[in-house]
C-alpha cells in the first residue's frame, strides 16, 4: 500500500465513521433494520493486510463508535469479530488464480456476483452478533434474526449504493 | 520449551482475536451492570463536544416548536402561581417533616441519545460543573425520560427509560396501585406495567405517574397512559401496554431532578439491606 493508497483510505475511513456516528445513528427503517455502513471500512481494507493490525484496526473502529453509541464494547465485539473472520472468508471464496496484490475487495475490483458473496455473510454475521449481545436475554431468537437479516440487507443496498456513485468518480479524476 | 512458543507463534492472530473480544465482552458486561461505568462513552470531552456542535446544528430547526411547547407551559405555571396567592387568606399549617423532601431541578439539553437498541442512552449538555450527579431522574414537561448514570466534567449519560434495564416505580393516578414501568424493547412509544395485581381494573386511558416511593423522581411526574390491559402469561400479575407520553425521537431540553433527602433514604435502605428499585 502506497502513501497515496494510504491517505485516501485515511480520509475515506474517517467519512464512513462521520456518516455513521451523525446520520445513521438513530436511523431505521421500519424500525427493525439499521444501517452498519462503517463496516466497509474494514471489509475494504487490502487483500493482503496482516491478521494482527486487521485485528487491531477492527477493533479500534468498533470501540470509536461504540463511544458515540454508549454501547460499551458490543460494535467492538462484532468488528473484532469480522477482522479475524474475514481473512478466513477470503481464502474460502478466493477466485481461480488468487488476488492480485494490493486488492482491494470492492465492487469494481471484483465483480458484482462475488463482491455479494463476500460481503453479504460479513454483514450478517456482524448484524447477529450485534444484536445478541445487544438483546441479550430481553427477547427471542426470532427478533434478532430478523432484524439482523433487515439490516445486512440494508448495510449491502448501501455499500452497493455508495461504490456506484463515488468510486468510479473517484477513478476517473484519478 | 521451544517448541510451545513457537506453536503460540503460529496462533498468534487466534491468541490476539481471543484477547479482544474478551475485552469488548467485559467492556459491555461493565456497561450494562447498573453500578458499572463504562470506559469509553458520549460523556468524555471529544465525543461529548462532537454531538455537542452536531445538536446546535440541528436543534436549530426545532427552534420554534420548543418556543411554543415552553410558552405552553409558561402560562400553566402562571395561572398555578396565581392559584398559589390567591390561597393566602387559608391558615398555615406546618408540614410535618414527611413532606419536607425537596427537590433541585436543572434544565439541560439532550446532546446526543440512541433509540434503536435494547439499551438505549442519553448524553446531556450539563455535567459535575454544574451540580448532576449521578442518579438524578431526567424528565420533560411531558414526562419522564430517564436517569443519570455517568458524569464527567461537562457532560453527562443518562439510562433512557427505553433500556430494558431500567425499572421507573410508578402509579395509576385514578385508582393509586403501584408498579414499575419498564421497556420491553419493541415499540419505541409503548412500555410495559409490571407488577400490577389481577384484582386491580385499570382501563385504557387512565394516566400513569411516577410514584415517588423510589428517591430518583418527584411524584407525580407523568409517564403516559394505559394504552391496554390484558391477562399475562403470570398468574398473579396483569400484562398493561403504556403509551408513553415523552416523544423520545424529538426530545430535545429536559430538566435533571435530584431528591436532596437521598442519602437519608439510602443509608436507611443500606441499614435494612433493602435495595432499591430506580
């Protein structure tokens, strides 16, 4: 990963965290699907991160929002979550001939049918750790399937959504 | 002996994973027990700031609903001060020191606040600088809202009264039976009644306050009305839905109340290991 490479990830983190904590923070839609948009920010990390600061940085994100969110620890308990599972995923789905060095694994580098596949488990699996821990106890298994199937839904439409309009912009200024 | 580091070598990401997701979990046991204080939360100073500007911003748009709701109630402590004078000629008796517990009220601004999870918080503008403590009971002048649980120096986080945690003592006003409110985690407008009798006949449209048997709230402070009343699973109690009457997805300034004979009553309480309900 280059400076440049590293600055934009920088700045493009830092906006999904500010989205995230101000304008998604009480949103819902039919009150049972929330919207996880910072998870992209480390399920777009390069393909050939190490482990450990996978590791480090997914739990650093999670703990940041989980500070605008009073919820303690349970954002760092799925993101942490996901950081160690991820590189598992990738391995399991990687295409015929591997990655290229320094992918990212996002819609434009890797094709719609299995960019679903590699994002839609994460965001599931993120969503039902979330709500357990959140739920813990108080309600039935019912309840938080189903509002962690509304809200992976949700999270995908709007990684989709956000990769249509600004990344190919964003390719070509560059 | 080599052989074992190398074998915790090669675990490492496992070891690293196992480690952080004990403290996450640790982290959000210590939050959710009711003494426990979080580490990181909307109270410490960047944060708090953060939603501080966010609030100003679009609090700015409220601005003439809150005039018209604080007018509102500008007249009703009017024509209640002018009910007051006109009771001079009555005699005075001396309250009897049952009565005496009093109350401070501060007025602050919700900076920050959840409504979508089980455990939902509330950040206020207001923190130790200008006397909140903790335990002092949040409220509207439409109704109650929750409980402080954390200060820090200029902020403070408060227990929503949607958290499935807390548990508000409260009353209905036409019949006087007692119960505790508390949020089953559907509907953001509607809480449940616990602990009310079956013999008891509560109807839809009676209005439920707190009680004032927990030191947290004044009595009297309105919660909402009974929206319905159905036989529950338990043999001995009645199931009751209440609409909430604060709008939690507009609040925007609350007033923070303390009973300053509080530590008279938890001393007491302590002494006969009672504990109290909030």
């Amino acid at each position: 990963m280059n400076i440049r490479n590293l600055f934009s990830t920088i700045i493009w983190g830092f906006l999904l965290l500010v989205i995230q904590i101000f304008f998604l923070k009480n949103l819902a839609l039919f009150g049972v699907a929330l919207c996880f948009i910072y998870l992209l920010l480390i399920l777009h990390l390069p393909v050939n991160i190490s482990t450990i600061s996978l590791l480090v940085i997914s739990f650093l994100v999670g703990l940041t929002v989980d500070m605008f969110y009073d919820t303690g620890g349970i954002h760092a308990v799925g993101t942490t979550f996901i950081g160690f599972f991820r590189p598992i995923w990738l391995r399991i789905i990687s295409p015929t001939g591997g990655y290229d060095e320094g992918t990212s694994p996002t819609l434009q580098e890797m094709g719609t049918g299995w960019y679903l596949t590699y994002i839609v488990p994460m965001t599931f699996l993120f969503s039902l750790l979330f709500f357990t821990v959140d739920q813990w106890g108080t309600m039935g298994v019912f309840n938080i399937l189903n509002k962690s199937f509304f809200s992976s839904i949700l999270t995908v439409l709007l990684a989709i959504l956000v990769q249509a309009l600004f990344y190919k912009r964003r390719r070509s200024i560059l | 002996m080599l052989r074992i580091f190398e074998f915790l070598y090669k675990l490492r990401a496992f070891l690293l994973f196992v480690l952080l997701e004990i403290i996450a979990i640790w982290m959000v046991v210590r939050n959710n027990s009711p003494q426990g204080a979080a580490f990181f939360n909307s109270s410490m100073a960047i944060s708090g700031s953060l939603l501080k500007t966010q609030s100003d911003i679009t609090g700015f748009f409220s601005l003439s609903e809150e005039n018209d709701e604080l007018s509102a109630q500008n007249a009703r402590l009017l024509k209640e001060l002018i009910g007051q004078n006109s009771m001079d000629s009555v005699s005075y008796a001396p309250l009897d020191s049952s009565f005496k517990a009093s109350f401070e009220i501060i007025g602050g601004k919700i900076v920050g606040q959840t409504l979508r999870l089980a455990q939902n918080h509330i950040t206020i503008n207001r923190g130790a600088d200008d006397g909140v403590t903790e335990g002092m009971g949040i409220f509207t002048q439409n109704g109650a809202v929750g409980r402080i649980k954390e200060v820090s120096k200029n902020f403070s986080v408060g227990i929503s009264l949607l958290n499935t945690g807390l548990l508000v003592s409260s009353k209905i006003k036409s019949s006087d039976v007692f119960g505790s409110i508390n949020w089953d985690g559907k509907d953001t407008q509607v809480a449940k009644m616990l602990y009310v009798p079956r013999h008891v006949t509560p109807s839809p449209g009676d209005t439920v306050i707190t009680s004032g048997y927990n030191a947290v709230f004044p009595e009297g402070i309105l919660i909402g009305t009974i929206k319905s009343v159905n036989p529950s699973e338990n043999q001995n109690y009645l199931d009751i839905s209440v609409q909430l009457s604060a709008d939690f997805s507009k609040l925007n300034y609350v007033y923070l109340v303390r009973n300053t004979s509080i530590e008279e009553r938890d001393s007491l309480y302590q002494q006969a290991e009672i504990s109290d309900e909030y």
